[in-house]
C-alpha cells in the first residue's frame, strides 16, 4: 500500500510540474497537439541549416535550436542583420522560415519562432510572416520577430530545402 501511495503522489507531481512549466511558457495560452515521432535522420542538421541561413547576403550568426515546453516542441531560429533590407528582400523571410521547417530537431515541432536581431534591436516582422503563411498569428514582439503556431503553410515536418531566393 505504501509503494501504491508513493506512486500517485510521484505521478501528481510529475503533472503538477508540467502544468506548471506550460503555463510559465513564453507561448502559454495557445493549445498545440503532443508531438509525433519521427525517423531519426530526417531533415537537414541545425548546422547545415545555420550554414544554409549564413549564406543569405545580409545575415549571420544563425543558430537553429529546440525548446520543450510541457509536450510541445518549439524550432527557435535566431540570425542576425546588419540592414534590415537583408530579411524583408522579396523570398527572404520566407526562405529562413522553410530552412527551420527543414531542420531535423528530434521530433515534430508544433510551432516554428524566429527571432532577428539588428544591432541589438530586435525586429518585428509578424506581419510578414501572416502574409506569407496566410494566417493572423499574435504577435510577441517582446520575445520573437515570429512566431507561427502549427505552421501548416510549409507542409509537411521536416519541409523540403528551399532554394535560395534570387538577389
């Protein structure tokens, strides 16, 4: 009876935390399905995707990683710009958003975020980002440059390569 009575108490707490972790999310509020698995060695690795984005003239310092919250799983991008022509060029934005879809980070991400920072000021570029997916996602300036909630307008997980937009 005492293991049975440690078991609920363990599982209570284990739900407890997890509330707790989801509703301290940055994202909170916005309901996403558990994640899926996948086969290991789909999509393209955080580095080949870093690489793909520092050869877009105009960006760098890219990293691509994952963020769990509760059950969900977050591909947060991050690149720099030194103008911000450099990522509202016409298939930029787009393309850095396709190259995060493509990247392989363990399991399905059920949103996609990105954040671009220009000399240290951080670029709201929300309403591109619902132009382009044809969505109205709520913007968190605050936190990202975009943020899409199961991004359906890329496809399937993980997207294919894009090309590289012509300058």
């Amino acid at each position: 009876m005492k293991l049975r009575t440690r078991s609920i108490v363990t599982l209570a707490a284990a739900v407890t935390m997890a509330a707790l972790l989801t509703a301290c999310s940055p994202h909170a509020g916005k309901a996403a399905p558990a994640p899926t698995p996948t086969t290991s060695g789909a999509g393209i690795s955080r580095g080949a995707a870093a690489a793909l984005l520092n050869a877009v003239p105009g960006l760098s310092g890219a990293d691509i990683g994952s963020v769990i919250s509760g059950l969900t799983i977050e591909t947060r991008m991050e690149v720099s710009v030194e103008d911000d022509a450099a990522i509202t060029a016409p298939g930029v934005l787009d393309y850095v958003l396709r190259v995060g879809w493509a990247t392989a980070v363990g399991q399905k991400p059920s949103s996609l975020s990105l954040t671009v920072w220009n000399q240290g000021t951080r670029l709201d570029l929300q309403t591109q980002a619902n132009l382009i997916s044809g969505v109205d996602e709520r913007a968190f300036p605050l936190l990202d440059s975009v943020y899409l909630d199961n991004p359906a307008y890329l496809g399937t997980w993980p997207g294919a390569v894009p090309a590289l937009p012509a300058s």
